[in-house]
C-alpha cells in the first residue's frame, strides 16, 4: 500500500510539463485527448509550430468562450486558433508532412506502453471497443520523437507502464518519453529510466505502483 503524501498532476499541469521540454522552433503534433491541452502552456517566446493531421499549420491555443470557428478544427474536432503565418490543407499533404519525417515531436495518449517504448493507444480489444487507429500509426513512427502523455494508472488501478503490452500494437519501440500523472520516463532498449517524479512520492513506491524496475535519473 501507497502511504506517501503525494499529489498527482492536474491535467493543466501535466500540459505544462510536457511544453517545458518541446524545444524552440520544434514541429509538432498533439494528438486527440490530454495532448491538446500542451498548446495552451507553451512558453512565451518559443517557437513552437502546431501540426494537426487533418490539415493543420500553425496552431495556436484553444479559443476564448464565444470566439470559437467550428470551421477551423482539430483533429479531435475541437475548435482551435490560427496564429501569423498558419495554414490549412489538404488531408493528404498532412500525412505525407507526418509520414515523411518533418515532425519533430507527436505527442499521443495510450491504453499502454512497454519499457521498451512499445505503444498501444487505438484498441483495447475489449468486445464493445470502437478500434479507432486514426493516423496514431503514421505519427508514432513517422515524428522523430513519439511522447506519451497519460496517467499512470488505469480507474482499477492498474499501471499502463508494462513489461509487454497486451493490447494491440501501434507501433513498436517508438515511444522515447512518458509524461505522467505521477512521474516522467524514459523508455529505452534497457527497459525504463526515472527522468522526474511527483513531491512525496519515493521512487520505490512508483516502481511497486508501475511494477518493473526503474533506473534512477
């Protein structure tokens, strides 16, 4: 049993995290879900250009209320802003920019990822599941670095960091960084490495939650 006082990170708070480290003049790709909110924490002054697989350049943050365009949307149909210089394309010019390597980041959500950086982010293979692969394949090994961005645990408890994933693949040993609720790692050849962790929160406690050893930074 977890006894520590520690305090997960808000979902602003994890965007937050993951913006730190999207270096200045970075092509990149927010994926559906949590990945959107990094938009809106990118620092001021860095260069960040926003890719949106249906046709997207240059996206800026999320709208205020009552300014929103249901013509310009992201991929997840969210309405979005255009900063100076933005464009809007054809579907497929979108892919062939993530499918050719001009990404320098995507950062995705997962159902799992392995120590090795295995991902499995479209299918649970549950009876109900809606599979729903989206471009998730052709961003996850096309973008130079694939980052996830999830909470550690499933509503049972159960961590999405594991040995060998038991969903269906999106792509094998593609995932460089998971961004957490509770800690940031690294996946490597060599299973996975601490890079930062939550305050309270010891580091043999998040291998028992995650349940695999974990190098330290």
């Amino acid at each position: 049993m977890i006894m520590s006082n520690y305090q997960r990170r808000t979902k602003d708070e994890l965007a937050k995290r993951v913006a730190q480290d999207i270096f200045d003049g970075a092509v990149v790709n927010l994926g559906i879900g949590q990945p959107t909110l990094v938009a809106n924490h990118l620092p001021a002054g860095r260069e960040v250009i926003l890719h949106s697989e249906n046709g997207i350049l240059g996206m800026g943050p999320a709208p205020t209320a009552g300014e929103e365009d249901y013509d310009l949307i992201n991929a997840g149909k969210q309405p979005v802003t255009l900063l100076p210089g933005g464009a809007y394309f054809h579907h497929a010019d979108s892919f062939a920019m993530m499918r050719g390597g001009h990404l320098d980041i995507c950062v995705l959500g997962a159902f799992q990822v392995s120590a090795t950086g295995d991902l499995a982010n479209w299918h649970t293979g549950e009876k109900d599941a809606i599979p729903a692969v989206g471009g998730a394949m052709d961003l996850a090994i096309g973008a130079k670095q694939t980052w996830v961005m999830m909470d550690l645990l499933t509503k049972k408890g159960e961590s999405k960091l594991v040995e060998q994933c038991t969903y269906p693949l999106t792509g094998i040993a593609c995932v460089k960084r998971v961004y957490s609720d509770l800690a940031t790692l690294e996946c490597t050849p060599k299973g996975l490495k601490l890079i930062d962790i939550v305050d309270g929160l010891t580091h043999a406690e998040l291998e028992k939650l995650v349940g695999l050893p974990i190098a330290s930074a």
